[in-house]
C-alpha cells in the first residue's frame, strides 16, 4: 500500500530555534498534502492544504509566516515551525492524497507517522 | 456551521460487539472517513464510504446513510488491542477533511 514517510518523529528544541519537519510520499504522486497538528486529548486541526508548486492554503487562525510550508516536488512536502515557542509544542501530522495512479486511491488519505515537537 | 457529532467515550467487553455513531452536518460530501488513533500516534486508515450501505472488512464494517447525514463503525470480535479513539471525519466539497473529536473505547477483559 501507499506510504507517507514523515520525519523527524520527536524533535526538541530552544525557543526561538526554527524547525523542520518533512514529508514523503514514497510510493505514489500526491498533488496534495495537508498538515495537521493535534492538541493533547483535542481532534486534529487542519493548518494547510499545500498544493505542488503553488502557495499552501492556510485555515483561520494559522499564522503563515510561522508556519512555512513548501511542496516543491510531488513526493516532498515541509513545515518549518519557525522561532519556536512553548505554545508551538504538539505532534504535527501530515497526510497524502492519492489519486494520480489509476484511481486506486481516490480520495483516501495516507497519513505520515507523526511528528512530536517539544520547545523548551 | 459545519459539525461532526460522536459520543466522547465508549466502553465494551473483550469480545463482544460495539457500535460507534456518527452524523455530520456539513457543506457538501465527498464521503466519509473512520480512522483508529492510538495515543501517541498517528492515525490509522479503517474505511472510506461515499455511498449509502454496508461496507465489511473482516471485523470492522462501516455504514452510511446520506440521507440522514449518519455513519457508523461497528467492531466485532473485540480484542483489548482495539482500544483507542476512532475517529470520523466528512470530506466536504472543498475536499477539506471535517473532523469529529473522536470515541474514546475502552476495552475490558
């Protein structure tokens, strides 16, 4: 099946340091990845929809000068979580969308293993 | 608004049957997702449903109706490694996943 690879899984870090966080689709074209991040014992709140070689899409409230996100090839994706702080502590999630090869996987999501950032 | 509705926790007995809900209110549909979430990692796929019925995998099924904006997963056969969240979600028509704040179940021996 599909796999999205996602790294680091855990990073810690000093307030003010910049982050980065990547994502791979390792087996299929995704046109489209969407980033996350989930607030312990909170649901997952989409941050971005990020588009191959345009600009990402930010939801209400994500502040996108923070949150840098760059889909330059159709197998990467990056968040970079810049000047980190306390707050910006969560486990960050991306997910993949199929549907370039044949149909197989239209309309489902791969998800990446997670990310889990603590800023000290 | 949009809206996804699931009760908060639920609890069963090894191998007994339990039945999450879900219903959704949301701008347009392009399916329904159900996804297994252990704490601590990400989410896992469990079903997609785009239109109304009955969708079996092994011991996991998932139902839809359309018309009454209503999902869901049932369990059978159930083992203590099932407990965890699961979660529901609605692809509206933006292709944008609505999530719900997802079913705690705990299993007992």
């Amino acid at each position: 099946g599909a796999v999205v690879s996602q790294h680091p899984s855990w990073v810690i870090c000093k307030s003010g340091t910049s982050v980065k966080i990547e994502c791979r689709s390792l087996d299929f074209q995704a046109t489209t990845m969407f980033w996350y991040r989930q607030f312990p014992k909170q649901s997952l709140m989409l941050m971005a929809t990020s588009n191959e070689g345009s600009k990402a899409t930010y939801e209400q409230g994500v502040e996108k000068d923070k949150f840098l996100i760059n889909h330059a090839s159709l197998t990467l994706s990056t968040l970079t979580v810049t000047s980190a702080h306390p707050e910006d502590s969560s486990f960050y999630i991306c997910s993949a969308r199929g549907g370039t090869s044949g149909g197989e996987h239209t309309g489902e999501l791969f998800f990446g293993e997670g990310s889990r950032l603590t800023v000290l | 608004g949009q809206n996804i509705d699931q009760p908060t926790e639920m609890t069963a007995t090894e191998g007994a049957i339990v039945q999450i809900n879900c219903t959704y209110q949301t701008s347009g549909f392009n399916g329904l997702f159900w996804y297994q979430q252990h704490a601590g990692e990400a989410p896992t796929f469990l079903s997609y449903n785009v239109l109304d019925g009955l969708e079996e995998k092994g011991r996991f099924s998932s139902f839809l109706s359309r018309s009454k904006g209503y999902s869901y997963l049932l369990l059978k056969e159930l083992q203590m490694k099932d407990s965890a969240s699961y979660l529901c979600a609605v692809l509206d028509s933006n292709y944008q996943l609505i999530w719900g704040a997802g079913t705690k179940l705990i299993i007992k021996p």
